[in-house]
C-alpha cells in the first residue's frame, strides 16, 4: 500500500469521531467519549504497529518502538495530541499523530532500524477546551501544574478533572510530575499544521519550528446585580454585560497599543435569561506576544480596565517565549533545506522545551491560514510532504539503518 493509501486509510477512519454534523467542526475534549474513542483509536494503530504502548501518570500515551529504558541518550519522540477545541478543524493535532504513524510506516519499508528508540506520543488535553488550562497533560507531566489544582479544575458543567478522570476509568490520585516518562525523551519533534498563513507565502509544503511566543490565559469577572430586564430603570441598572462589552473593546486596544494578540472568545453570563440583567459575566482572555514585555503590558493594560469595573482577573496558564533547541533546528533545517518560522500558538513542545527537553518542530502548509476553525485545511500532497520529512529526521536523529 502506498503512503498515499496508507494516510487516506488512517485520515478516514477518524474523520468522524467526535464530529458535529450540523458544523463539521470537532468537539474532542479530554475523557469525554470521543477522546477516549480517539485514544483507542491511537492505541489500535500501535499495536497494529508491534509499537509497546504505555501510559504515564497524567494519561499521555507513549507508543515505543525499541525499548526506551535501553538508552543513555534517550529516545527520539514524536507525535502530538488529539483533542481539539470547540468545533475545532480535523488537522490540529491529529495530524502530527498520523504523519508520526506514517514516518514510522516509511522507515520499515525502507527496510530501516533505529539504533535508538522512536516514541509516538498522544499528549492528553492539549487545547485545554473542557477544564481551561492548555497543554494540561504534558504540563502535569513537568511539573508546571500541581496534581492538587488540576484534580480541582471545572468543565462549564461543574464536572472536576478528577471526576471526569475517574469517569473514564482513571485513577486522578495518580497526577503529578513523571520525571521517568520524561527521562525517557532524548528529542522531541513535533508537527503539527501551520496555523497562519506563512508557508503559502513562501511557496513552501513545510518549515522548521524554532520557537513560540509568550502567551497565556486569564479569567475576568466582572459584578453586576440581576434584575428584571423589563422593570428596571436604565438608571437603575448595574448591568454586568456593558462592563464586559467596555471590556472587549479594551482588550482590543491593548492589543493594538502593545503590538500584541489579546481575544476575549468565551464568556459566561449568570444568571443568563433573555429577560433578566446580568448579575455577573465572566469573560476569558487569550493574549500572545513576540517577547515577554509585550505580553506584559498587554495583560497591565487590561487588567486596569477590569479593576476600574470592580472585577478580578485570575490568571489560569501562563508560559514564557519559548526558544526550541538551536543545534536541532539548524540540524532539520539544513536535513530538510526547509525555512525556519516561529510561532504564536502554544504547543506541548513549548511545555517540554521549558523543562530542558531539546525540542523542534516542523509546520506543514494550510494555504487558508485558518486554525481552530472546520475551515482549517492541508493539501495531502503537503501531508504527504510533511510525513516524508518526519520519517527523515527520524532516521535522522535514531541513526536508523538496514
């Protein structure tokens, strides 16, 4: 079967789960039942594979081809996760798990062998969609996130990490740091779709990763006092939506002061009837920046504007611009003769560079520049293209041969 076959055979047999119908977007949120069907998905693929599937203590799954433990230097991993925001596209994670399978798939017909191991990881609750806090999974597996405060996490439906993990047949008191897990990475490679529109002005399939932008995520509430929405004077009102609304703006103009990315894309209203004034709203920020300073006089800018409405802000997730390994990223640029971009999503390899794991990370072409959006795209071609990649630097980096 040729590679082509091969990754329409592994992109079909997903393209359904978790899916909405009504959006073709992907609602994939972490140990609900379309990440534990995508996860039994991934863990089918590898035994397919002859790949010795474990789980560290966090849920993350790690699919080995040699054996991990054998090596002073480490393993040579890659992968990345499959959850996905609200009606999230179908490449966003996913298909840094399949050009992962595939890389694998083209080192055996080469008729190759690593001298060291190769992983594939699915790193759990990436997006951080159902609890709040991105890249949940391999910050756990740090140390960036305590076991206490992640147990604690609430979905919207006031359902704890811990719950749900045990709903889903895993043990919560089992969270904390996995310094095993992570002694076993030597490098870290991960790929993922581009999330702009960088390479398609390049006229290039993929590029090398050296790094992300500071970015991180705040909890706003702004006070207000409910009431009857056809009784009350407008004089009389202390409506907590026009706080919220004079909120929007202001993170907009933060952001254009600062030279940086601030969006407000959720907001919770109580006691949220059509005909009843809002006696709190609780907005979420999202705010990136090429350098920390930027970042910073972002989140001081905006944070004036929520105690001038008597609210607070709460800062759930935060992580510094992040440099990947500057020998690796010139390795693969030269391996590929690919460019070299950053980036202002955040990635778990972001979180792995941050704990001293040598990281990359190769970008494959999405001419619509569109992300966390059904509108997302990759040419096969270009997925083909990516997955070619990979399964070089992997021979690469595992000193594979006959």
């Amino acid at each position: 079967m040729t590679q082509a076959a091969i990754f329409e055979e592994l992109w079909s047999t997903i393209g359904d789960i978790g899916r909405d119908p009504s959006t073709g977007g992907y609602r994939r949120f972490a140990w609900t039942e379309a990440d534990l069907r995508m996860r039994e998905w991934f863990a089918g693929e590898c035994e397919s594979r002859g790949l010795a599937l474990t789980e560290d203590r966090v849920g993350n799954q790690w699919a080995w081809w040699g054996d991990p433990d054998g090596s002073a230097t480490g393993g040579i991993v890659t992968g990345s996760h499959l959850d996905s925001v609200p009606d999230g596209g179908a490449f966003d994670g996913p298909l840094g798990v399949v050009s992962a399978l595939l890389a694998v798939d083209r080192l055996r017909a080469d008729g190759l062998t690593p001298r060291r191991p190769i992983g594939v990881v699915n790193f759990v609750d990436e997006e951080g969609a159902r609890f709040g806090v991105s890249c949940a999974g391999s910050r756990m597996i740090t140390g960036a996130l305590s076991p206490d405060r992640a147990r604690a996490l609430l979905d919207a439906d006031g359902v704890t990490m811990a719950e749900a993990m045990r709903a889903a047949g895993r043990q919560p008191e089992q969270l904390g740091p996995d310094p095993e897990a992570l002694s076993r990475i030597g490098s870290f490679v991960e790929l993922h779709v581009e999330q702009g529109r960088g390479l398609i002005d390049l006229g290039r399939p993929v590029a090398v990763g050296n790094g992300l932008w500071a970015h991180g995520r705040w909890r706003m509430e702004i006070p207000g006092e409910a009431n009857h929405a056809g009784t009350t004077r407008l004089n009389d009102r202390r409506d907590a939506m026009i706080g919220c609304a004079q909120l929007v703006l202001a993170t907009r103009a933060a952001a254009e002061a600062q030279n940086s990315l601030a969006t407000v894309g959720k907001i919770n209203v109580m006691p949220g009837g059509v005909n009843a004034i809002a006696g709190l709203a609780t907005a979420w920020l999202d705010a990136r920046a090429a350098d920390e300073a930027a970042l910073g006089a972002t989140v001081d800018q905006i944070a004036g504007q929520v105690a001038s409405l008597g609210g607070v802000m709460i800062e759930e997730s935060r992580t510094p611009s992040t440099d990947f390994d500057g020998a690796l990223v010139t390795r693969l640029a030269s391996l590929l003769d690919a460019p070299v971009m950053s980036t202002g999503a955040g990635h778990d390899a972001g979180i792995l560079a941050n704990a001293g794991v040598p990281v990359a990370m190769i970008f494959v072409r999405n001419p619509t520049g569109i992300s966390h959006s059904p509108a997302e795209w990759a040419e096969p071609e270009d997925c083909l293209a990516g997955a070619t990649a990979l399964a070089s630097i992997l021979a690469d980096l595992a000193e594979a041969g006959p």
